[in-house]
C-alpha cells in the first residue's frame, strides 16, 4: 500500500528521542467509564431511548402480558430495515431481560462509533497514537443524545466492517464482493444510513492514499472498476429488500414531507450536531482543543492524511450541508451526515505521531482532559436527570394496569442555567419527550406515542387502540386542551387529541414543574390530581364533559 512518508521532525535527533506513543489505557478507561455511566443511570436524558426501552421490553416478552395482546402486533413484514434493536430484542431479550439488553444497546450506541474509528485508523496508520483518544469525544453528539440507537450502533458496524474490507484488500476478488455482499446485508437490516456510510467509507480506501491517482487514465480507469465493484455489492442487498418490501418509511400520507436547513445559520447548526449535546457552547469549549492539535500539527508539519477518506469525507460534509432536515416521516436526516463526516475526518488524519515524551506526554495531557472533561459533563448531565425519571416513576405507580394515558407537557420558555440543562439538547429539543412510554412496561399502561411506525418498526397498533395512536410523537403543550387554536392546529397529526377526555383515563403532565408558556398551570375543569412528584403530575379524567362552556385562558392568544 502506498502509504504517505511520514515527516521527519524538525529538529532531527536521534530516533530514540521520537516517543511510543499508547492509546489503550485511555481507551480501556473510556469503555468502562461508560459502562459505568450506563449502569448507574437507567434511564439518562436521551431523547428516544425511553421508547425504544418499552419497545424491546414488548418484543421481550411483555406483548404477552394483559392487555398487550389485545393491543400490539408484531408484523416482520411492515419493514426491513432499522429493526437491528427489534430483532435483538426477540432473540436475546427472553434470555437476557429487557433491562439488561437494552442498557448493552445504549452502550454498544455510545462506544462503538469512536472505537469503530480508533479500529480504522489503526489499520491505517499503524501504532497506538494519542489522537485516537480524542475520538472518544464523538461519543457524544446529537444523534447519541437524541436516542438514535440503531443508527449509532450501525456507524460503528460500518466502520468495524470497513476494518475489514481494507485488511481483504488486494485479495481474491470473489471474497471481497461476498464479504461486501455480507457486509451489506447486516448493515441494511440495522440501519440504511450505515449502509451509506460504509459504501462512503469503502470507496474512499478504493481511492487510496495519494490524490495523483486521479491523474493517471489507466489509474483512473482502475479505480472506476473498483468502485463500481464495490458499490454494486454493496447494493444488490439493498434492492432484494427494497423489492419485497411492503411498506417503506412515510409522512403519512404526506409525500415526502421534505423540511429543509434554508439559511446559513441553519446549516452551521447542522454541522454543530456532530460535537453537540446538552449546552453548545460547553461542548464547544471542551471539543476545540482537538481542533487546534489538527492545526497545530498541519503548521508543524507533522501530520499524515489518507486522500480517499478525505475525498469521502467531502463528500459527507456536502450532503451535511444540502440533506432535507425531515422527509419521509423521518426527522432529523440532517443530523445524520456531520457525524459521520466527523469519524472519517478523525480516521483519516494522524496528528503528531513523531514527538518526543515531554511533547508526547502534553499531547495525551490535552487530548484526555478534553475527552474525560467532555465526559464527565455528560455524567453530570445525566445524574441531574435522575430526579426527573424518579417522579415520572413515582406517578406511574399510581396508573392501573389497562388505563389509557395521554402524556403532555408544560412547554416552557427559554431556561437558562445548568440546573435544567439536562433537559434540553442541541437546537432546545426536550430530552423527556418520550419518558412517558414508560408507562408500558413500568404501569401496563397504554401511551399513544410508542414507535410504530410502518417501514421502521415491526410493532403495530390493533383497532380501536389504533384510532388513538400515532407512529411517531411528541409531547405537545398542555395549552392544547383549552386552546382551540392549537387543538385545531395539531389534531391533523395527532388524532388522539380528539375526543380525549372520553377516550383516556388519565393525563401525564411532564416537565410540571416549569410553568407552560400559554397557560400556565392552567388545566381544563374534570380533571382530578393523582399526584404531584414535581417534574411530572397525574391527573385522573372525568369522562362526564363539564356542564359549563369552557373557559379559555388568556394565553391562548399566543398559542395561535
């Protein structure tokens, strides 16, 4: 393989002054600090995680408990991809418990992208470099705190497989296109974007090393060959699924419901998901030390690149830039592609590699205060939350098994401060929408929300519980039951808000301890408090509809 010389160093001493770099206590100490963090909370602030809990805990098991049978199906045919969790859940979760698989799913979600990377950038450059500690620190971004389990855990299949494809490189070609075949297949079931990102990660090792293949025709013509080998493995799968597939992912009905980032702000926002969790500005902080070894060392001259995954990178940072936001009933596509443009970016390059060990140890100094400092606010992040899960608890105890809960929320205005930081990420999205769901497996409750959606889940919802259900939702303002406006504004996409105080039993009111900017804490007349834990309120619902028209409250104004 034509690899890149490495520079010498400026001043060139002796050899035995360059120092052996190592990576791997770190690393070790990364993994286990993770696991710890995921043993010690349950249920952190990650924004989709509390569904996909109820969801494996139903796949589990628990759909055959009273009365889920009466509620959920399970249909293998409503889709083909983005069911890795799914299928693990039907396989292993009998054996292992719901809990227990779901934590090794989160956990597999936050470690396996960034060793995926350490993995490819070892192959590549060979050694324990310091820099590969600083890839830890894509651990947390966006997608990670917004719950995208398969997707995360499919970034780091993708990057692992492409381990692989480089080491068969140059081998019997027959091998290479099956194991893409193979490849493929898997990364097809967990998550299609995985499927993408090895097909970018492949053609960039396809590319090489140096940029003047470009220059050479019968080169060219070579590397054109390979490509179209590569790619072609890579998507037969993809089509012999896509064929068979009843369902693909929708907007219910919508067409393709496209949402774009239209404007510059938007755009950089976008890329920012790559390094952003709770508080932008700290992530920043604690992220731009690393930023600054890259250029550092490009002045310095010691640095190392891989062409083709520079070349794939660009071409990930360009669909960052251009991807629709939502589309297809999917939301947050754009948040997808800075990511993964991030772990190529850091596979590729190779800062620093020839320092001597007083340079070599303030490198390491840096990168792992950077990555455990990161880490840590990510701990405290999620320990802060803790509180906030125990109420949703405490107020799930008091639902019989069978109720029908509508969950809604106090929407509150901007919250400044830490000490609520845990409740919100990136661009102000609320990390507690779908704590709720919890009253599926904690409560044998029924929530309206669970993910069902057709084309990405085998779970399904049977009549009349359909008539109240969405794929996909969120947690709107509590506003929405005295405001007309708002009522008119969302029942479109949330059918269940019809008719609800005849078609549930009880109402979750989250985040209550915040006033909702409408209404405050306001709520309709017939609803009688359970219980008050704080973060979130029960309120049983009196079918019988008050006798007096109801009275709308001044905020509704807003609200319209």
């Amino acid at each position: 393989m034509d690899r890149i010389a490495a520079p010498a160093l400026a001043a060139a001493g002796p050899e035995k002054l360059i120092a052996r770099q190592d990576s791997t206590v770190a690393i070790v100490a990364f993994v286990g600090l993770a696991a710890a963090l995921v043993l010690l909370f349950p249920f952190p602030p990650i924004l989709d995680y509390p569904n996909h809990y109820a969801r494996i805990w139903l796949l589990s098991g628990g759909i055959g408990e009273q009365p889920f049978p009466e509620i959920y199906a399970v249909d293998w045919n409503r889709t083909f991809t983005n069911v890795g969790i799914d299928l693990l859940a039907t396989w292993l979760g009998p054996l292992v418990g719901a809990d227990r698989l779901a934590r090794a799913l989160l956990f597999l979600a936050i470690v396996l992208p960034p060793l995926g990377a350490i993995c490819l950038h070892r192959t590549l450059f060979g050694g324990r470099h310091h820099w590969q500690t600083a890839m830890l620190s894509l651990s947390w971004c966006a997608t990670m705190i917004g719950g995208f389990i398969n997707f995360q855990v499919g970034l780091g299949m993708a990057l692992a497989f492409a381990c692989v494809d480089l080491r068969l490189q140059g081998k019997n070609p027959a091998l290479v296109f099956a194991w893409r075949l193979a490849a493929a297949l898997l990364l097809t079931v967990m998550h299609l974007f995985s499927l993408g990102f090895y097909m970018a990660i492949v053609c960039g090792l396809e590319f090489s090393w140096r940029i003047d293949i470009v220059r050479s025709k019968p080169g060219l013509l070579r590397l054109a060959s390979r490509l179209a080998l590569a790619l072609g493995a890579c998507v037969l799968p993809l089509l012999a699924l896509y064929l068979r597939a009843p369902a693909l992912p929708n907007a219910g009905g919508n067409g393709l419901a496209l949402a774009w980032n239209d404007g510059v702000v938007l755009i950089v926002m976008n890329l920012l998901s790559a390094i952003t969790t709770y508080v932008p500005t700290v992530d920043v902080v604690l992220v731009l030390p690393l930023m600054l070894i890259c250029t550092r060392a490009a002045r310095a001259g010691d640095i190392r690149m891989h062409a083709g995954l520079a070349v794939a990178a660009g071409g990930l940072l360009l669909l960052s830039c251009v991807s629709p936001r939502h589309m297809l009933g999917t939301g947050w596509i754009s948040w997808r592609f800075p990511i993964m443009t991030a772990l190529v970016a850091m596979a590729m390059v190779c800062p620093f590699a020839n320092l001597e060990r007083r340079q070599a140890l303030l490198l390491a100094l840096i990168i792992n205060l950077a990555v455990f400092g990161r880490t840590g606010w990510i701990g405290w992040n999620w320990w802060l939350a803790q509180k906030d899960v125990a109420a949703v608890e405490t107020v799930l105890k008091k639902l019989p098994a069978g109720a029908a809960v509508l969950p809604l929320e106090h929407d509150s205005e901007t919250v400044s401060g830490f000490a609520y930081s845990s409740r919100y990420f990136f661009m102000r999205e609320e990390t507690f929408w779908h704590l709720p769901t919890l009253a599926v497996p904690f409560s044998h409750a029924f929530v309206p929300t669970l993910f069902t959606a057709k084309g990405k889940q085998p779970l399904s919802v049977l009549p009349p519980w359909s008539e109240i259900a969405v794929p996909e939702g969120n947690l709107l303002s509590i506003g929405v039951l005295s405001c007309p406006a708002m009522m008119q504004e969302y029942k479109g996409f949330t059918p269940y808000l019809s008719d609800w105080r005849s078609r549930f039993d009880f109402i979750l009111v989250a985040n209550a301890d915040l006033s909702d900017r409408y209404v405050g804490t306001f709520m309709p007349a017939g609803l009688t408090l359970i219980e008050d834990a704080g973060f979130a309120k029960l309120y049983a619902i009196d079918k019988a509809i008050p006798a007096e028209p109801p009275s709308i409250p001044t905020g509704c104004a807003g609200a319209s």
